[in-house]
C-alpha cells in the first residue's frame, strides 16, 4: 500500500509571540494536513519491518508559573501600579509561549497517533489478508484431502509439504504480524496517555493564561485609572500651586500693609504725644493766663471800688459846694475824660471808671480770643437714634447733627471729633475717631435708621474707653443729642459713669441736646417737666449746658453749647 504525500504544514515555534487566539486557532486545524504518513508494510509479510517505532514525548521548555508574585489589588499602590502593569504583560507572554509550545507537541503526539493509526490499519488488513490465505489454504488442503483418493501418493506428499510449508510460513508472518500490532497498539496507548497529558497541560496553561488576561485587563483597568487620577491630583496640585502663589501674593501685600500701617501707627503714636504735650502746653498756659486774668479782674475790682468811693467823695463836696453857692446853677456834668486834682501845684488828667472797666474787658476779650485760636479740644459727641422712632424725631436729629458739626468746624479753635451712634438695637457704635476727616463725621448718620430702646449709658461708656485708649483725656467734652428720655439707664450705672467723667482732671463736661417734635419756647416749667423725665441728669452732674430745641423752631445757636 503506497503512502500518501501530504505537504507539512509550517508551526509557530514556542519563542515565537503569537496572540492566544492564533494559538487557538492553530490547535483546532484539520490533522489531514498534518499527518507525517509513514511507509506501510508489504503485504507479502516477506520484508516486513519488525522494530518498534519508538515515540517519546518532549517535556515542555517551562514550568507553569506561580501566580502569587503578581500584586493584588488590594495591596498595591499607585507608584507600583505600572510595574506590576509591566511584570503581569510579561507573564502573559510567556505563558502564551508556552501555550504554544504544548500546542505544538500535541500536533506532533496527533501526527504520530495518526501514523500509527494508519500502520495499525495496514497491519490489520495484512491480518486479514494472512487469515484470508489461511482459510484458502484450510480450503485448499481439504480439497487436497478429498483428492487424495485420486492423486498418487507421490504427488500427495509434496503438495502436503508444501502446503505445511505456506502454512508455516504464513503463521511465522502472522506472529510477526501480531508482534508488531501488539507493539503498535503499546506505542499509540504510550501516545495517547502523553495526548492526554499534554491536553491536561494545555487546559492548565489556558486557564492560567485566562486568569493571566483577566489580571492583566484588571492591571490595565487600574493603570488607567490610576492614571486619570495622577491626572486630576497633578491639575489640583496646579491649582493649589497657583492658589499658594495667590496667597504668597497677598502675604506680601499684607507685609507691605502691615509695615505701612506700623509706619503710621508709630507717626500717629508720635503726633499723639507731640499734641498730648501741646495740650499740656496749652492747658498750662491757659491755666496761666486764668490765674493772671483772675489777679488782673481783682486787681481792676479794687481799684474800680477805689474809683467809686472817690466819685462819691467828690460828689459829695459837689453838693456842699453847691448848697454854699446860693444863686450859682449847679455845674455842669463832667465829661467822661476829666481831671483830678491829686496836689496843690499839680493837674493829672484822670479815666472815668466805665471807661476804664470797658478797657479791661475789650482787653480781656481779645486775649481770650487770642487764647482760643492757640486752644486744642477734643469733642465726642453721642447721638442716640434708639428712641426716635415713635417720635418722628430721626430726621430732627440728624439735621440737628450736621447743624452742630458746622458750628464746630467754624470755630477759631483746633477741634477733634469722634461719634458714637446707639442703635437700632441696644448696641453703641464708634462711628468715627478723633482722626477722621470732616467728611467720614458728616457721613456717620448716612444710612441710619431708628430702632430699639434709647440708652445713654452705652454711649458714655464707649466714648470713656475710647478716651482712654487714645490718651485723649485733656479738655474733652462730651455732647449727648437724643430725645431726652433716659430712663433706659440704671440710675447706678449712670451715676457711677458720671462720677468718672467728673472726676477727671480737667473735668470732663457733658452737654445734653434734646430734640422735641412741635414747635415751643423753652420755660422754667419745661425745664422741670424735664427734670422729671430724666432718670439721671448727666449735665447738671458734670457741670454742662442744656438745650432743647423743637424741630419746626428754626435751627438754634450752638456757639454756647460747647465750652
């Protein structure tokens, strides 16, 4: 029986990187195409070949490799998240070489199966040939036996011996026949337990490539995701870089601020002790010129009584003269520039008393004039809105307000300002200090409104602790406008707050403005009623002015309100 010559089919060696589904699809391949045919005995069994096909089965390159070095997921971090990115895509290749490889083996172990298959079927039909020919013979030599009555005994011997001989010899081929099947069915059993073998190997190497991808695709899942969340922590590290520099930005401008506040600071420190010693200044010569003045208007009364009793001695003779003189009309009045005999031999041209006394006074007036221009004064004034509501008298009293900054702002002495606001609620507000402009003190009561319960109190406190903080303790007066109504404050707390304010050194005087709805002149019954309405009069305690004006009266004089 002639072999068949069928062209080899070229395999992907197991160093080749082939992907697993070319591996798959070059395991599931028709065997026709890659059988090895191998020659077949002859049929004569004359030649035939009585070796066994020995078939061994190559062990595969590389062991199956353990998993447990590739990191799990839960104990690996974003930095190894690459590498073990990189380590799984290495195992994979590698176990899909070795996939290959087993696939490979398993082609050549079917190859050889197949082969031997083949020999197995020729030498089972050259067994059925062989008992085909025995059965002939078995056939033939019982014909000879029924021709043995026939043939000559001669003629019988040699066709016996030589059918015994055909029958030896085809039982000699038959053994070797079944020698050699034996040993082909021991050699296709070997190659099917290594089939079996290199299949279970093959299973194995697949799942643990399909765990290898699943891995791999998990590695792959978690490096990308890994990396979109580098990608979000670089862009908000970005951010909070440039949020750093923003705020580096400020720290620097808060510096510069800070060091050009501390720059003010230390001027306004200095400018607050350059005026605390002019106050001092001033207060001293003021007190000075009060002493002088108090010496002066004493030294003027002595001598105005001096003046008087010699009017009325003179007087007095005019009349003794006068009744002397009958017939004489009296004389006529002197003038105020007259003179006065002061001895015999000598005439001195003497000032009448008024005249002197008005001298004083113009004198007086323009150095007290004089003494203003060179005075440094410090006003707080309180204006309580808390209680204004119910009255309508909110805008009384910020027109009121403004009245009083103008006459300020016009007088010939040097004035410092600070306001304190009540309300709405029952809260007192520094409004402005005694460092602002004209401008910030005219804008304090911009967008007030009335609310709340009036209390005076709060105000005098704040002012106080303003005052003390600022130093500004020397020639302060204290200006209360409201409504007149203090019965908010405990009498404790408002005689407690006057008696600093009086015991202070100069005192420090607190000036009350009331301001009334309606139209009406002040009275001694008015002052009374008020009196009354007061639970503690803060200006008659600290030695203030008082006033009251009603909102459709016109504006009133305030050039006596403040000292």
């Amino acid at each position: 029986m002639k072999p068949q010559a069928d062209p080899r089919r070229d395999r992907p060696s197991a160093e080749q990187n082939g992907s697993t589904s070319a591996a798959f699809a070059f395991a599931t391949e028709p065997t026709e195409l890659c059988q090895h045919p191998q020659p077949i005995p002859p049929m004569n069994g004359a030649n035939l070949d009585t070796k066994l096909i020995a078939h061994s089965v190559a062990p595969a390159p590389t062991s199956l490799h353990n998993t447990s070095n590739i990191p799990s997921s839960g104990h690996e971090d974003d930095e190894a998240t690459p590498a073990a990115a990189g380590a799984a895509a290495d195992e994979i290749d590698q176990l899909e070489n070795e996939v290959i490889h087993f696939m490979n083996l398993s082609l050549e172990e079917k190859e050889k199966s197949e082969v031997l298959s083949g020999r197995l079927a020729s030498v089972t039909q050259e067994k059925e040939h062989l008992e085909r020919q025995v059965d002939e013979l078995d056939q033939d030599l019982g014909n000879d036996e029924w021709q043995d009555n026939e043939v000559i005994p001669a003629d019988t011997g040699d066709a016996i011996s030589r059918v015994n001989a055909k029958i030896t010899k085809l039982r000699a081929s038959a053994q070797q026949h079944e020698s050699y099947l034996s040993t082909l069915t021991l050699d296709n059993d070997q190659h099917t337990k290594a089939i079996t073998q290199l299949e279970y190997h093959l299973s194995l190497a697949r799942d643990e490539l399909a765990q290898k991808t699943q891995e791999g695709e998990r590695l792959r899942k978690e490096l990308e995701y890994t990396t979109k969340t580098l990608k979000s922590e670089e862009q908000t590290n970005e951010e909070l870089l440039g949020d750093i520099k923003a705020i580096e930005q400020q720290c620097d401008e808060l510096r510069a601020s800070n060091a050009w506040s501390g720059k003010k600071l230390a001027e306004a420190e200095q400018t607050a002790d350059t005026l605390s010693e002019l106050v001092k200044r001033k207060i001293a010569e003021l007190q000075n010129v009060q002493k002088a003045g108090a010496a002066q208007v004493e030294k003027m009364r002595l001598e105005i009584d001096l003046k008087q009793k010699e009017i009325e001695r003179l007087k007095t003779e005019k009349a003794t003269i006068r009744a002397r003189c009958e017939g004489f009309e009296p004389a006529p009045k002197r003038p105020k520039v007259g003179w006065r005999l002061v001895r015999p031999d000598e005439m001195v041209e003497i000032v009448s008393p008024e005249e002197d006394k008005d001298d004083k006074i113009k004198k007086l007036t323009d150095e007290l004039r004089r003494h203003q221009k060179r005075r440094v004064r410090a006003i707080a004034i309180a204006i309580d809105l808390s209680g204004s509501a119910a009255g309508s008298l909110t805008g009384g009293i910020k027109l009121f307000y403004a009245h009083l900054l103008n006459e300020l702002r016009s007088s010939p002495c040097q004035t410092y300002i600070m306001t304190v606001v009540h309300g709405p609620g029952n809260t007192a507000t520094v409004k402005s200090q005694f460092s602002d402009s004209w401008a910030t003190h005219e804008s304090v009561l911009a967008d007030q409104q009335a609310s709340g319960h009036q209390q005076h109190i709060a105000c005098l406190r704040k002012i106080k602790e303003v005052a003390v903080t600022t130093g500004l303790v020397l020639d302060l007066q204290v200006v209360l406008i409201g409504d007149g109504d203090t019965d908010g404050d405990s009498p404790d707390g408002s005689r407690a707050v006057c008696t600093d304010f009086a015991s202070s050194n100069p005192t420090v005087h607190i000036h009350s403005a009331v301001v009334r709805t309606g139209s009406a002149e002040e009275s001694d019954k008015y002052w009374s009623n008020l009196e009354q309405w007061h639970t503690w009069n803060y200006a008659s305690c600290t030695g203030g002015n008082m006033m009251v004006w009603w909102q459709n009266n016109p504006l009133p004089d305030l050039r006596d309100l403040v000292l």
